[in-house]
C-alpha cells in the first residue's frame, strides 16, 4: 500500500486546527480524532484506505493474525 506524503499546506493545516487530534493518517490524508478511529485490534486508520491495508496484511499472512 503506497503510502503519500501530504503537501506541506495539508500538514501545516492540521497543526495548526483547534479540533481534537491524535494524528494524521498517512493512507487518506485526512487527520485521526481519537483512539476510537481506529480498527479494533490494530494502529490502523479506520478509513477505507486503512481497511485496504488491513485487509493486504491478513492476506499476505495466510490469515494469520500478526501476533502468530
């Protein structure tokens, strides 16, 4: 999964908003409000580019979970 750096106008946007924020998702560019963005079980934007890539890992894996 490719991932993109945001333009620097996109990224100073982010730093500088007042809206709550723990991060920037680095797969659809848009920022992480809180812990509960993310997909159970994983550090992983829950968006549908991080479901994407959710969905690569577990098939690359064999269906193994990344703890086996």
């Amino acid at each position: 999964m490719p991932l993109e750096m945001p333009d620097e106008e996109m990224l100073q946007k982010w730093a500088e908003s007042t809206e709550p924020g723990i991060g920037f998702c680095f797969l659809c560019g848009h920022s992480i409000a809180s812990e509960e963005d993310f997909i159970p079980g994983t550090s992983t934007h829950n968006c549908p580019e991080g479901r994407a890539f959710e969905t690569m890992i577990a098939s690359e894996l064999g269906g193994q979970s990344a703890d086996e």
